[in-house]
C-alpha cells in the first residue's frame, strides 16, 4: 500500500504515546486533592455523611430497629468535551517523530489544563450561591443544614479570617465541633490546606521544613501546624481562589466527598474518515464533571 494512504496510522502511536506521558505530568494537582471515579452509566449518586446514630442500650429481649439518616444526595451528570487537530502529511514526512510529540503534547495540554481549570473553578466557586450542593447551599456557607430534619439546625464552614496560624487551628477546632447527618461526632483530621498563589510563601513559611517553631515568635513556642500539606489551589488571571482566600480540610475526605467523575477519561483518537489523504485529524475528548456531595469536610476562609 502506498505511503500517502498509511502514514496516519504511523503517526497515531506516536501521537498517543506523547499525550498519555504529558498528560499523566500535568495532573498530578487534582489527584492530590479531590479524588477520581469512572462510570459507566449517565450519571452517578453520591450521598454525604450519614448513618444510623448511635446504639442504644441492649436491655436482653428487644433490639431496637435503627433508621437510616441519608445525607444530602448529590447527582454527578458527566458532561462532554471535545476538540480535533490536523497533521500534514508534509509536516509528518519531513520530520514525523517531531511532529507526533508536538500533536500530543498540545492536545495533553489542553485538556488536562481544561481540567485543572475545572478544578480550580471548583474551589473558586465555593463562595458563589449560584452554584449550590445538594443542601442548596454554597460549598462555603454559614448556614448549612445539619440534616433534613426541621429543627435540626445550621453549621457553618466559612470563616472570614486572614491565613494564620492561629486561624488554621480555630478553623480545626470548630470541624471538631461538627456532627454528622445522624447526629454522631463528626471524626475528622484536617491536615491539609488549599490557598491562593499569593499565599504560598506564608504557607512555606507556616509548613516549612523550619517551622517547628512559631515563625516570628518571641516566645519560641512550637508550631501547631508544622508539617501540613498544602497546595495551591488558583492560577492565571481569575481561577480558583482569589488572592487572600484559604481552606483547611481533612484530605482523606475530601478525596471521598469531592471528585471528579469520569465516563471516558481524556484520551485521543485518530479520525479514520477523513476524505483528505494528505491531512491527518487527532480528536482529544473527555467525558467528566467534578463537584462535591459534602461540606463538613473542609473549612474555607474569604476575607474582606
């Protein structure tokens, strides 16, 4: 078979090879922070925190029959996107090993940036009431219902604190006051924190390796928060969050209870039905949405 009519099936491998390793490089952020799932149905049901309360007494004849108190059920519906590039066969046959890493690096770009944009939209949002959890509330709210139960009451986990120390611990106190759908202790350990790009170097300062101690205490007295993880959560001109913005989290949860759902993980594929020959056209798509079913899992802070 002539060359002209084989070259976009030599080329394919390549192209795919590329944007699998570049694409695996630039999302390291997001799987360190929320967590990940693929389906394979339209969408998928995620309750928050619930359970059955606690056990009551045995008293030899009668076991109490418990009641279930489901959270709030949140309903990821994936969403798709998709975008196509096209390859010369002259620019292929000139230099074909060069050409398939720049068509997968570019394609591996753009949708793993499309992603980490949708990432960090989704902490950026956290404080806008247009985008509403399954609570009807924002992800950061002062007022989120405990449960459905009328009478139940409200928790809040949005601060208007600036980013210190001091605040980092009040905001770990308060979580340790929550209390779950069912009424139980709400059991957390909020050891990471998420900030602005403008807040890294007083993270680096806070977690640091030289930061057992108070930075710029007289006092000399221990850290608190020495040896937290922290990640930057904002990039670019108006993503994620703004520049005094903060959360501190238990990061175990909120790999449970934030996620991104995939039903095709981002991929690339080579358009067999092309009627040119001398052009060679390479589709990236991705099938996913990201949001959140839970918000005792993580305190934010927006300060004036």
């Amino acid at each position: 078979m002539n060359e002209v009519y084989t070259w976009q099936n030599d080329l394919y491998p390549l192209v795919t090879k590329r944007f699998s390793d570049r694409y695996a490089e630039r999302t390291d952020i997001m799987k360190a922070v929320i967590g990940e799932e693929t389906i394979d149905r339209v969408d998928s049901r995620e309750e928050g925190i619930g359970g059955y309360g606690e056990v009551p007494d045995y008293d030899g004849t009668t076991i109490t029959e418990l009641g279930q108190k489901r959270g709030y059920v949140k309903i990821y519906t994936p969403a798709e996107k998709a975008a196509q590039v096209s390859v010369t066969y002259k620019k292929a046959k000139v230099d074909m090993s060069g050409e398939a890493k720049r068509t997968g690096t570019r394609l591996a770009d753009s949708l793993s940036m499309t992603r980490l944009l949708d990432f960090y939209r989704l902490f950026g949002n956290a404080f806008n009431a247009s985008y509403a959890g399954a609570d009807g509330k924002a992800w950061a709210a002062a007022d989120h219902p405990i449960s459905s139960d009328s009478g139940a009451g409200t928790f809040s986990n949005l601060l208007t604190s600036e980013f210190s120390i001091s605040a980092i611990t009040t905001a770990q106190t308060t979580a340790n006051r929550f209390v779950t759908f069912d009424g139980l202790p709400f059991m957390c350990n909020f050891d990471l924190v998420l900030i602005s790009p403008e807040l890294e170097p007083k993270a680096k300062e806070f977690f640091g390796k030289e930061a057992k101690l108070i930075p710029e205490s007289a006092e000399n007295g221990a850290n608190p928060v020495y040896g937290m993880k922290y990640h930057v959560v904002g990039g670019g001109a108006d993503f994620g969050f703004s520049a005094k913005q903060w959360a501190v989290a238990d990061s175990m949860l909120l790999k449970e209870y934030a996620k991104c759902v995939n039903i095709t993980k981002p991929m690339v594929m080579y358009n067999k039905e092309s009627s040119n020959p001398l052009i060679a056209k390479y589709t990236g798509y991705a099938d996913y949405i990201m949001g959140f079913s839970e918000a005792r899992m993580i305190i934010f802070s927006n300060p004036a």
